[in-house]
C-alpha cells in the first residue's frame, strides 16, 4: 500500500527552521488544536484548498533533487496527527544523508515515540502554563486530556535526551496577549519545562495578521522591551538553556 501525506508544500530553503543548519520545510495539514492567534489556518483546518494527498516516496524524491540542504524540518498543522509521517521519517533516514526535524504540540506521545528513532532535532511548542490556561490557549475543552498528554510526551522527550545528549531539543512560546502575556505565565512555564534540559527556548513574538480567530487581528502585539525582560527571567529559571527571542524589531537575539 502506497503510504500518503495530507500535504500543503514544500519550502525549499530556510535558514531559520533548523538551528545551524540550511534546510528544506515540508507542511503537513491538520491539527488537534485550534489556537486562536494560528498563522496557518489552512493547515490547521486541513482547508482542501491547499492541502492534498502526496505519497511518501514522492516528498522524497523531491528531496533528494535538493543538493544545498543539510536538513529537512517537518511542520504544520500538527505533523504526528498523520501516521504516515513516521514513515516519511523513516525513509529520509534510509534514503538521504539529511539530518530530521519535526515540530510538533507534544499532543500524541505514542506517535513521538515512535518518531524519536528517526529524528535528530525537534522544536516542541508550550503555549500556556500546564494548567487551564490550555483551553483557551488551544480552543479545546478537554484540558486536562491535553496536559496529561503533553506530560508524556515530555517523559518520553526528557529520557530520550538524556541517552542522546547530542539530539537537539528547542521548546517555543509564542507571547500572545491575554493567553500568555503575565511574568507568571513565564516564571510557570520555565519552572515547568526545566526538567528537559532544553538545548533552546524560545520566546516569540505574537504577530496580529492572518489569524484563525479574526479577533486576534485587532490584538496588541507585545513589545520587544518586554519579551526581553521575560526571557532575561527564563534565563535565571534555565541557566543552562539558550534563551533567544523572535520579535519583529530585531529578529532573532540570544540574552
């Protein structure tokens, strides 16, 4: 049986989707989550407008006519909703000598784990305090179902770091207004992400355009003085982390 991805492009050069390194961005379709502020609204929906069917050994082949990438990253939507990304994963492995990125809402930790194997980065998003603000945080009722997952998942990442000390692990907030936008949210978060011994966190700056919630259009962005100011705390909670933020003003800076 031919092995499909709900596929929406494939962006053939990034220099900032891979820490280090040039790489090539695969978009895959569909997500659990339904955060209010999304950028990519077509591909959390799975709108049929952009996304279609693609075979695995397709994505492939386009690959390997790529040859100035290091890497690939994997993103979405939410890439591990399709089973079939394990085994596009798998078959980069075996196929090219490409390093392996995914990123991912931490939201199926038995597909993790089974992607783990075939991975050498991930870049993992935390937005909210693991407690109610989740909710709202991922337009779902059903919070509690969503911590105990992530918790897992984080398990499953924090073991596997520890006998792969070389596996890179980025975990990212976006700074959204009325979601995440206290010193608290910040202080929680750090405290509660510190046990995976991340290589990098990073806080980035919410940016009120194309959003899946039209209300958060009309948003206030939050001001790089104060990213900063909330990294610099990160920074105290996880002394042995890269701290660095995204924002519109500066782009990418390490504190």
């Amino acid at each position: 049986m031919i092995s499909k991805l709900l596929w929406a492009g494939m962006l053939d050069f990034s220099t900032v989707d891979y820490p280090g390194k040039l790489c090539a961005v695969i978009f895959l379709g569909g997500c659990p989550f339904r955060c209010p502020w999304c950028h990519s609204p077509e591909l959390a929906t799975a709108d049929t407008q952009t996304c279609k069917e693609k075979s695995v050994s397709e994505i492939v082949k386009q690959l390997k006519q790529n040859f100035v990438i290091d890497a690939v990253s994997i993103t979405g939507g939410e890439p591990l909703l399709q089973p079939s990304t394990i085994n596009l994963l798998e078959t980069i492995k075996n196929q090219t000598t490409l390093l392996t990125k995914i990123d991912t809402t931490c939201f199926f930790p038995e597909q993790l784990e089974k992607a783990l194997p075939f991975l050498d980065a991930i870049s993992i998003d935390i937005k909210a305090p693991l407690n109610e603000k989740y909710s709202k945080a991922t337009g779902r009722n059903d919070w509690e179902l969503v911590i105990n997952n992530l918790k897992r998942a984080h398990n499953i990442l924090k073991n596997w770091k520890r006998s792969n000390p070389s596996f890179m692990l980025e975990v990212r907030t976006t700074i959204v207004p009325e979601i995440n936008n206290k010193t608290e949210d910040i202080e929680q978060i750090s405290h509660q992400i510190a046990y995976l011994n991340a290589d990098i966190y990073t806080l980035q700056q919410f940016r009120p355009t194309k959003t899946l919630d039209k209300a958060y259009e009309a948003k206030e962005q939050i001001s790089r003085e104060k990213i900063v100011e909330w990294a610099k705390i990160a920074k105290t909670i996880l002394p042995n982390t890269k701290v660095r933020l995204i924002t519109k003003e500066k782009g990418f800076e390490y504190i």
